[in-house]
C-alpha cells in the first residue's frame, strides 16, 4: 500500500482512524501532530479533547495498529495532550443570548443539580472536580449553596482563608485550592454558625460576584454546585452565562425520581443541555461485606427516568460509609479510596461528562 516510511504516509495511515465518540477522522481533527520519523522511530502528538478521555488507551491503540502497517516501523510513540475545546454559546430560552456572558478564561460551565434535597450533589460535584482534575484538566468548583455551603468541608477547605483583593475592577476573590480544584463558596464569607438570609436579588448578585469576580484563571472546566430545587439559584445561574450542560443527580426512590424530573425540566426551558442523569446511593455496600449490594431506596430508578425522558444515565454510585466519611474529612472518596466501587463509578461519571462536553462543543 505504502512503501515509503515519511510524515506523509503517517498522516495517510492515521486519517481511517476516528475518534470513536466524534466519528471523524483524527487527522482531520487535527488531533494528530508533531509527527516525527528518526530511523524507523515514529513519534507523533495525539491532542484529545479532554485530558479526560474515557477512550484515550483505545485510541492511542488504533492510532500505533494503523501505523503498524507501514513498512520498516521498528518503534512507536504518542504523546498524548489535550486541548479542551470551548463550549459554544447556547441560545436562551428565548433565542437570543442578552445579558449572558461567559466568564473569560472558562472554557465549559457545568451544573450539577438536584429537585431534591439530600441527594448526594455536592458528593458528587466535588469528586467529579477531583477526578476530573487528577486527569489533568484544570478546574473550579463555585460552591452556589448559599444558605448551606458544604464544599469547604468536602475539599478539606474548611479552615480555609480565602483572599478578597480591592482592584480597579472593584473587589475579587482569590479562590481557595485543595486536590487540584480551586473553590469558591459563601462558607469562605461568612460565620459558620451564623444562618445565611438573603433574600432573591441579594443571592443573584452572590452568583454572579461567584463567576465574574473570582480569578478564576484559565479553567476547562467550572462545576457549580446547586443548592436543592429549581429556585433562585438555578434561575441566575442558567440566566447569566451560557452553560455547557447540566447533570441531575437522584436516588433510586419514586418521590426523588418525581423532584429529578422537574429539575431536568427547568434546564430544559432555560436551554441548558442536559447531560444526563447519576443515580446514587444506588445500593449499599456494606464495609464487611464488599461483594453484598442492598438496595435499600430501590432500584433501577436512575435508568428508568433516564429512559423515560430521553437523557443518558451517566452512572450510578452505591452507598458507601467511607464515601461520607471522605466528605465530612474533607479527602474526596476518589482521593482517599481510589479503588472503592464508588470511587470508580465516580471517576467513571467524570470522564463520560468529559466526553460527552467535548462532543457537544465539536458538533453543535
Ligand atoms: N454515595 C454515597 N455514599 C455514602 N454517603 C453519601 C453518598 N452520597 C452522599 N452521601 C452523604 O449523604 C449526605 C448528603 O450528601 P450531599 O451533601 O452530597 O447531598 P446534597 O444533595 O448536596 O445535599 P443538599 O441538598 O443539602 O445540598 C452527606 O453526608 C454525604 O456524605
Ligand atoms: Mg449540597
């Protein structure tokens, strides 16, 4: 087919080769790059969409079988980066794009929300931030719990000092870092044992000091940590900047399930994507006994809504002590227990949002 070894042929082997989720030629993409051919040695850069590839070793697999082919291989490296693309700026519901600006240096907003109290968002929200950042991707967590922050303590922030700096700008906040996310929340601001009481446009103006006066710095990705229901909250955030997506997290239990639906509803008119659904507290595993499951709030509810409102299931993460143990000790599970069933399913959540925000940004 090929009987010359040089840039050219490897470019020609590699452009069959697709990114699995995109379906389009890596070359094309301009994935491939840096391509370098020293005595039979051929290197190359392969630039993923997100340092947080759930298909990266599968990829960089079909790109050396394709390169294979070509006569007098005798070695091939890939390097392998990541350039996160920048999500696009969604349409309002009412079609235009007045008032909502991106927070310069962000590159994807995502939300991670709830109906219902108690579900496990926060949990959630801070272990994707860790385990997406242990991919190497840079990102932020801005804590929208206004009445009851809890990521401080989750991130093991809770001591935390966190800098307010007077600029020309006016004031911004430097945000506090911990497990390679930074953070910023109301915790940082006020008393701990003082109760919060804003009233509606008290909270809109929080949110948007949160997004537009922090520096933030260049991030791939900013989580923003609901506070439970379709309220306030949800209706500054979803008015002010354009959003990548948001994620809904529920248990298996109907009236949980009745409360996901009507959060996944609100996005859908505010025209926020929906990435899908994480069931947690799926079922229990107890700690003397690993290989038990209870399904103590029921099961198979998560994919049941999942279904029957057209959105992915992105995962389910079982009830497991240690993982409130990792909140309330402020060591993520995803730190502090790697190899735990829940840890898994978290970091495997983080990755297919990672995927699924990457597609959503090359295609729309
Ligand atoms: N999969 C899990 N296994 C064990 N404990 C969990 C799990 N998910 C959450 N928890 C625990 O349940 C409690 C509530 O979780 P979390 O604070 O994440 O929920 P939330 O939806 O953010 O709550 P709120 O609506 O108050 O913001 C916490 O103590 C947390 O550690
Ligand atoms: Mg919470």
């Amino acid at each position: 087919m090929y009987d010359v070894l040089d840039s050219r042929s490897v470019l020609e082997v590699l452009r069959p080769v697709q990114d699995p989720e995109l379906r389009k030629s890596l070359v094309e993409l301009n994935m491939i790059r840096n391509v370098n051919i020293d005595n039979g040695k051929v290197s190359f850069t392969l630039v993923l969409t997100t340092p947080a590839c759930p298909l990266r070793e599968f990829i960089v697999e079909d790109c050396k079988k394709a390169v294979k082919k070509l006569p007098g291989v005798t070695e091939i490296n890939v390097e392998v980066t990541a350039e996160t693309p920048q999500q696009k700026n969604l349409p309002d519901a009412t079609g235009t794009l007045r008032d909502r600006n991106g927070v310069p240096g962000v590159k994807n907003i995502l939300a991670v929300s709830s109906g219902k109290g108690g579900v496990g968002k926060s949990t959630v929200a801070v272990n994707v931030a860790v385990a997406l950042a242990q991919t190497g991707a840079k990102v932020g967590l801005l804590d929208a719990d206004i009445y009851g922050p809890n990521d401080p303590t989750m991130l093991g922030l809770a001591d935390a000092q966190i800098v307010v700096r007077s600029t020309e700008k006016g004031e911004v906040l430097e945000p506090a870092f911990n497990h390679g996310v930074k953070l910023v929340s109301m915790g940082f601001l006020i008393d701990k044992d003082q109760p919060v009481i804003w009233r509606g446009p008290m909270l809109n103006g929080v949110i948007r000091q949160f997004l537009y006066q922090v520096e933030w710095g260049e991030l791939d990705y900013l989580i923003v940590d609901m506070p439970p229901g379709t309220g306030d909250a949800q209706l500054t955030l979803t008015q002010a900047v354009p959003m990548a997506g948001a994620v809904i997290v529920t248990t298996p239990q109907t009236v949980a399930l009745l409360d996901a639906r009507k959060g996944l509803r609100m996005f859908q008119q505010m025209n926020v994507p929906v990435l899908g659904i994480v069931e947690n507290m799926s079922y229990f595993i107890p700690p003397d006994m690993p290989d038990k499951q209870y399904d103590i709030f029921g099961s198979g509810g998560g994919s049941k809504t999942a279904t029957e409102l057209g959105v992915p299931l992105l995962g389910c993460v079982p009830l497991e002590i240690s993982t409130r143990v990792g909140g309330d000790s402020g060591v993520p599970i995803v730190v502090a227990e790697p190899n735990s069933a829940s840890a898994k399913a978290l970091k495997a959540i983080a990755l297919t949002i990672a995927g699924k925000v990457s597609v959503a940004a090359l295609t729309a």
